[in-house]
C-alpha cells in the first residue's frame, strides 16, 4: 500500500531540535488524512451533481416553455393554448408510438422463437436426407453428403424411439447415448469422420462418403429392429 504523502508529512517526527508529537496526535492525524474523500477507494459513486444538473436541465426547459407561453398568450391567447394542446398531443403520439415500437420488436421476438420451436419439432424425413446425401456425393461434395447422412441415422433413430432428441445435443452426446448398443460403431464412424473431414482439415473423399453410407444404410436396419422391439 502506497502512503499518502501528506500523511508522511504530518505523521514524521519533527527535526531533533524540537520536541516529539504526541502518539495519540499522530495518530488523530492520520484519520483525519486518510477520512478525505480523494482516499475513499471503496465509497459508492455520487450521483448527486448528476441528478442536480439533469433536474436543473429540466427546470430550464420548463423556464423556456413558460416564457414562450407568456409570450404568445400576449399576442394571441388562442395560439398559445393551441399551440400548447398541439405540444401535448405529440407528446402523447410520440410516447404511444415508442411503446408501439417496444411491443412491436417483443412480439417479433417471440414470433421468430415460436417458428425456430417449430421448425425443431417439424419430423425430418430420413429416407429425403439420405436422397439429398447421395445427391451431394453425386456432386463431389462428399463432406456435405457425409453430413447429411448423420441427420438421417439421427432421424431413423428418433422415429424407433418415438420422441426427438434433446435439441442442442452434441454429437458425442448423440454418440455416448448409444454407446453400450450395436448402432455405436456405425453412429462413431459418421461422427468421427465429421470431426476430420468438417471440423478438420483433412478432405473428404468418395470412399469416405461411400463408408459411411454403408454405415448408414446399418443403422437404418438396426433402427427398424428396435422399432419393432419397441412396438412388440
């Protein structure tokens, strides 16, 4: 901690010459030193010259507005009170319209979530992805394929067990979820390979696409048997 010059000043002993301060003097000293304001790191903010200017600010507009009353009411006491109904009147429009505003975006906000909620449950049509995958891999975008792919063993899966996945699982979670049954090995092979191929560097080949359309195509088999299961 760095000591505040003056409190060196008033606590350090008077030359040899002269007598010692008393203890219980210094130490009164620094009290009153260390009490300033400009030592009270820890004070909260005072927002009261603020407050005061804002109030100060409001109290001249009104000053204002009162004077230019005045003034028109001399020339014309119907102007200036239709003058004044015409300021109170926009005043009202203006708060109404930024309260339309406000309501407005809120709303907007709880569209646009309600159609996202609803795009989420909307079931996806594994047996289309899987078309559009082979579609891809036909283009040469075998990573996109592979992508596609995965979405379709997810929607397989969430068709035997009759409920959707937890929206925003990850795929290791997707992965660990199945991982003491036989579609794990299949489900780490797509999984792995979007690691490397998308979230890597590593590029995607057509025998890495056609891997895991095989892959695919086992766990749609497995999927059917545990719908089954499930519905025996």
């Amino acid at each position: 901690m760095t000591i505040p010059g003056s409190l060196i000043l008033a606590a350090t002993p008077a030359p040899p010459s002269g007598p010692l301060p008393d203890a219980q003097i210094v130490r009164q000293t620094a009290r009153e030193v260390l009490a300033r304001p400009e030592y009270r790191l820890d004070a909260a903010p005072d927002f009261s010259d603020a407050i005061a200017a804002f109030w100060d600010l409001v109290r001249r507009v009104l000053d204002l507005l009162h004077s230019l009353f005045d003034r028109l009411y001399d020339m014309s006491p119907l102007l200036a009170y239709g003058l004044t109904l015409a300021l109170i009147i926009s005043l009202v429009l203006l708060v109404g319209h930024m309260s339309w505003t406000v309501m407005t975006v809120v709303r907007g906000d709880r569209r646009s979530l309600d159609l996202l909620a609803e795009a989420t449950r909307r079931k996806v049509d594994p047996a289309q992805l899987a078309h559009e995958a082979d579609d891809a891999g036909a283009r040469g975008n075998y990573i996109l394929g592979v992508r596609l792919l995965y979405r379709a063993c997810l929607a397989r899966l969430e068709q035997a067990e009759e409920k959707p996945f937890r929206p925003g699982a990850t795929n290791r979670e997707h992965l660990n979820r199945y991982r003491s049954t036989p579609l794990y090995d299949g489900l780490n092979r797509l999984v792995s390979m979007i690691d490397l191929k998308w979230y890597g560097d590593e590029p995607c080949l057509a025998s890495d696409f056609a891997e895991c359309r095989d892959a695919y195509e086992r766990i749609s088999s497995l999927s059917r048997g545990r719908a089954h299961a499930h519905h025996a």
